[in-house]
C-alpha cells in the first residue's frame, strides 16, 4: 500500500506560514496568508462564510462537498476549487470519512513597476484576470498543483539551497496550474521566440570570443550550434552582409593582438601565438594589410600616444 505523501505535512502544520513570502509578478505583489494542509474530520462543517482574498483549496485525501453561491458540488480525492475575494462557500466532510485540504491564501494586488519584463507582465495580467474569472465549479487537478504544496514543504523543512526563492516559483505555480485546469483553450499570449538567425549568430560570435586563441573552424562552431556549416555561412552573410565567418574570426583576433601590444610587452611572436595566429610573419602580414602598419609601429604609436596624454596632466 503506497504511503500517503502529503503526511508529513500535518507534522508542522504551520511551517511554510512562518514565512513573510511576498512575490513580485509582472505588476503584481502577491502576498500569502496562509499555506498547509489540514485536515477536517468526518462529518466535519464549516458553514457559509467568504474571505477578502484568493483562496485555493485541494483536496489530496478524501471526500466531500461545498456549496459555491447557491450551487452544491461534490468533492473526492485529486480536486480543486477556488474561491475568490467575497465569494461565499460552505464545506462539509463526508459523514463516513475524513478529508484533508491543502490550502493557499493569496493577496494580489496591482503594484506596478518599471523594468518589468514585457512577457512576464503579460503572463501574470493574463493569469490573474483568469483567476478573478474561473467558473465557481471544482475541477481535478489536472497538472498536479498539489505537488507544489509538498515540494515547497520539503524544500523548506529541509532547508535546502534557495528554498525561500524556491517557495516564492511554487506558489506561482500553483496559480498558473489552477488556471490550467479550468483551460478552455482560448488562443492566449504567446510566449516570446527567438530570431534564430540572429541568435545562433551571436552565440557564435561569444564563441569565437572566448575561444579565439585556439583552433577554431567553420565546422566546429557549426557543430556546437548543431546546424550545418552552410547554414552557419548563410547566417554570417543574412546577419551581417560582407562579413563572412573568416572576416568577423579575424576581426576578434585582431582586436585582441591591438590590445596586446598597447598593454603588455610580449614579443610580437607571444601575441601573434596567445591571439591564435600560427606566427609572428602571418600576423605581420594580415596587420599590416588591415591596419596599414606593422604591429611593432602600432606599438609604438600607442605608446607615443600614452606618453603624450600622461604628460598632459603634469
């Protein structure tokens, strides 16, 4: 026989609600009030009453009914109801057995903010105004809310590596989950896609970045990008036209000999090898068609340069 999992929950029943969570969402501030699982033994009633906040119920074990408005429904193991601010709602354990509730109360409300996140704003604008629409019906919990609740126990009995920030996502969770199992299948905010083109280019630039002292081909940056070295070449001229994969390969090491030879005094032939040319005379002869001189010119000029602007301020 499985063990019933949500058990240890009622060891410490006010566990998570000792903890101050206030969530920042979109432009929303969400406050919890309560959070636990409890448990009403058979015959148990809680008469008509409402609360000013949202206030999710789950049922983990055991049956019952509640009276939504004016309407009776009943309640069995692996649903959930909500009941929203000033909704009026009566709750009655089975005569025979007992029922255990996992409960989440939330105070939401308008806190607009800058920088926020254009997605996450719409996201949470479209979840919330859901949430103040959802049919007074109970449905299952088809996408497993009820997790939550025992993982944001755990995490916090436990006390594991950022269970605090940990707690404050499962409580998202539980918003969005509930909205989903009241999905009708509306066409909704889509979320954000990436310009391919433009995204596998710049990974591939970063790449070359941080690789540029090493061996670094068409075919091995193609790989890691899991696309063909025809496509990668289609993307450098798309995204930047006339400045194929060697040029913009080039460029970077380049940038990175000019900072050599204006900050450190390593041997032309130590910068050409550290900067991933094959030798002093290649990089001489690639400096010299690019920038119009030798590196050991350039050097010079830039020290020139420092010289003049140090004695500026003397």
């Amino acid at each position: 026989m499985n063990r019933y999992p949500f058990e240890k929950m009622l060891e410490r029943q006010d566990l998570l609600e000792r903890l101050d969570i206030t969530i920042a969402w979109g432009h929303y501030e969400i406050r919890v009030l309560r959070f636990h699982l409890t448990s009403f033994p058979a015959g148990r009633i809680v008469d008509f009453h409402n609360h000013a906040e949202f206030e999710f119920h789950f049922i983990p074990r055991g049956k019952g009914k509640v009276i939504l408005g004016d309407q009776m429904h009943s309640l069995s193991e692996g649903m959930l109801y909500l009941t929203g601010p000033g909704v009026v709602h009566y709750q009655e354990a089975d005569a025979d057995e007992d029922m255990d509730e996992l409960c989440l109360h939330v105070d939401i409300v308008e806190q607009p903010r800058e920088d926020v996140d254009p997605w996450e704003a719409a996201e949470s604008e479209e979840t919330i105004a859901k949430l103040k629409a959802l049919p007074l019906v109970p449905v299952h919990d088809y996408h497993r809310a009820m997790n939550c609740f025992l993982e944001a126990y755990e995490a916090c009995d436990r006390k594991l590596i950022g269970y605090y920030t940990s707690i404050k996502q499962l409580v998202i969770s539980i918003l969005l989950r509930t909205v989903r199992a009241h999905d009708n299948g509306e066409i909704r905010v889509e979320a954000p896609e990436r310009d391919m083109s433009m995204y596998r280019y710049e990974y591939a630039v970063q790449y070359m970045e941080a690789n540029y002292s090493n061996v670094v081909t068409l075919e091995h940056v193609a790989e890691k990008l899991h696309i063909s070295t025809r496509q990668l070449q289609r993307i450098f001229y798309q995204v930047q036209p006339g400045m194929p994969f060697s040029r913009v390969l080039e460029d970077i090491r380049l940038g990175a000999v000019c900072r050599n030879l204006e900050e450190s005094n390593g041997s032309i032939e130590q910068i050409a090898l550290v900067s991933g040319f094959t030798n002093a005379n290649y990089l001489h002869a690639v400096f010299r068609k690019r920038l119009g001189m030798t590196p050991s010119a350039f050097r010079k000029m830039k020290q020139t340069k420092s010289k003049v602007r140090v004695n500026g301020y003397e």
